[in-house]
C-alpha cells in the first residue's frame, strides 16, 4: 500500500494560533541547524490510562515542578524527521509511519504508553500544514520535525511514571554537515550492549555520548563511530547516523539482529534503493578489523552514513588505533543522496510510497 493511500483517522485537536509570527525575523539563506522554532507546537499529555487535551499552541516556554520523574530517571524518548516543499507546492513528510512505529518500539522499551497513530498523524499533518510557511525552499534546506516524549509525573522515586507529554515541534534547518565526516572508532567509551537500549532513541543514549564527542572534536573528528563493548571490534553506528562500507563490490551495513543500533528510516530507504538498482547489499556483522584489513588491502572504496538529519554523508576519515583511513568521495553515497532528494522533492517518481503529502 502506497503511502498517499493510507487513510489516516483524523482527531479533533484544539488550536490556539499565535498573535506575532516570527517567520519574517528568520534568514532562511542562513539558518542553523536546530536554532530558530517555528510558531506553533502541539502538545498532549497522558493520565488515567489515556491521552487527553489535545492542542496547537504558540511554541513558547513550558512549566514544570522540579520533581517530575524524566529530570531524574531519564525516561524520555523522540524521533526526528522532516517536512519537505514539494516541488509541485505541497508540503510532505517521509515515511512518517515509520516514525510512528519506531517512537512506539522506544516508548515500549522505555516503560512508556504508546501513541495512537491517528494521534501521531494528526498531530504531525495539521502542525506542519499550519507552519506550512516555514519550511524553506531551497535544495538541501527542510523543516525539521522534533516528536517527543517524557514523564511528568510528580514524584522522587524509581518506578515507571504514570503521566507523560507528548509534544512536536518544529524547526526550519539547512544541511547537518556542510563537509565530509570524520569519525573516530572508540576503543574506550560504549554505546549500546545487547538487551540495553541502544535500539531505542531514548535521550540518555545521546546523553552519554557527549563526553567522547567532545573528546574526538578536540582532536579533529566529528563523530565517533561505536564499537562493541566486549572486544570493541564489532561496528555499531556513528552518532548521529547508520554507517555503511563499500568493501571490493559489496556493500556492507551493521545488522539490527544484534539490537544495539537503531532501525534508521533513511537506513531502511537507502538498502532498499541500493538492492533495487541492483547493488551486492549485506546487512551483517561488520568489525573494524574488516575495515581496516579492506583498507590496507585496497579494497575499501568508501563509506558514508545515513540519518534524517545528516540524510546521506560520506565519511573521508576513519580514525583507529592512531592512523587515519582516508577515503575518497564515493559515487555510491552520492546516487543515493541525490536519489533520496530527488524522490522528496517530486522530481524522481516515488515508487515505493514514501513521500506523504500533507493537505
């Protein structure tokens, strides 16, 4: 079934619209990631068992008690995803289900209630209908979408909440990495274990990740890229973004069966556009002793790393054990780049679905 066919249950929300926009105060040729909020945000909060008080209001400060158990216990999730200006007008979302069922498989691993889909959708269509606006229109530039959850629940002790938040935002962005990645493989620092919650986006992940990213930016890397914690050999992801190698002429990616990754939309997008246009595609263990072996060997052509945020970005330096692997710029990462773009942007035919037009 094709994207534009689902029929999504629409839920009444109430909507507060904003006095003042502050469209006209933003330079949308120059706009950092993450740093200017459209006007609106919608917010829900879930008590008795059920979700309630469904609203569009002016983005703007929120309200809480300091003893709400997600600023002590860290349960809190969300997910990232964009809006896009069609090229026929059209605001559109991609994948948006996808993200629905990955905040669900986190809000589950995380002792969290789940969200109706018709809630999710909702929520997500008539907020980026009504910021509509903000999304800017220029290649490489989108409206990036923030969902995310927390328990508010009033109480100092260790046990799931009862009470959450639920609340999109959104934010108009340019690219995450203006220039090729360089990344760091960390012989010291883990990110996930089997059975832990690497395969959730739950914020304590990236909480823990601060420390070694500042540690590999103050020698000249990006992102670290994560290893396993038992021989640290076993690749995993990169920060902020799936990896992927090209090794002779297969391509290779971390498995999710090891459940210490996450299960990223533009991963998911780009091995099936890779398998389509006929590419040798392996999602399996992959070490960097593999990688550094294909190196010294000639035969590792390229990497690159895929999120919603960075969507597809070559990796030129891998770091390990004090030498650098340099990589040229690939054509693999570059076709799936500019397929992905095109696709979003109505000027490739989607024929897988993907691309969800918003009314």
């Amino acid at each position: 079934m094709l994207m534009e066919d689902v029929m999504i249950q629409e839920r009444p929300i109430n909507v507060t619209r904003t006095s003042r926009s502050r469209i006209t105060e933003v330079d949308f040729d120059n706009i950092a990631f993450g740093e200017v909020c459209a006007d609106h945000m919608f917010t829900s909060d879930y008590y008795d068992g059920a979700w309630h008080d469904e609203q569009i209001i002016p983005y703007g400060e929120i309200s809480f008690v300091p003893s709400i158990s997600a600023l002590h216990y860290g349960q809190s999730i969300f997910e990232g995803m964009k809006a896009y200006r069609h090229d026929d007008g059209h605001p559109t979302l991609f994948r948006p289900l996808m993200n629905h069922q990955r905040i669900n498989r986190s809000a589950q691993r995380m002792a969290m209630p789940e969200i109706p889909e018709s809630l999710f959708m909702s929520a997500l269509t008539r907020l980026v209908s009504m910021d509509r606006d903000w999304i800017p229109t220029r290649d490489g530039a989108s409206l990036y979408v923030r969902p995310f959850m927390f328990a508010t629940e009033e109480y100092v002790g260790i046990r799931p909440a009862t009470h959450f938040r639920f609340i999109i935002f959104t934010t108009p962005v340019s690219k995450y990495y203006s220039d090729p990645v360089k990344v760091l493989a960390s012989e010291y620092y883990v990110r996930a274990f089997r059975g832990g919650t690497g395969t959730a986006k739950a914020a304590g992940n990236y909480g823990a990740s601060m420390l070694p990213m500042m540690k590999a930016r103050e020698i000249g890397y990006d992102q670290m890229l994560w290893l396993d914690g038992r021989n640290f050999d076993i690749i995993q992801e990169i920060g902020t973004m799936n990896v992927f190698f090209v090794i002779g002429d297969t391509i290779v990616t971390p498995t999710l069966a090891n459940e210490d990754i996450l299960d990223g939309v533009t991963r998911d997008s780009c091995i099936q556009l890779l398998r389509d246009e006929g590419h040798r595609l392996e999602e399996r263990e992959v070490t960097i002793t593999e990688v550094h072996r294909a190196y010294q060997e000639g035969n590792l052509r390229e990497a690159f790393g895929t999120g919603t945020a960075a969507t597809v970005a070559p990796i030129t330096t891998i770091g390990y054990r004090g030498e650098d692997m340099i990589l040229p710029l690939g054509r693999i990462a570059d076709w799936l780049k500019n397929t992905l773009h095109g696709i979003k942007r109505g000027r490739i035919k989607d024929q897988y679905g993907w691309v969800y037009k918003v009314n």
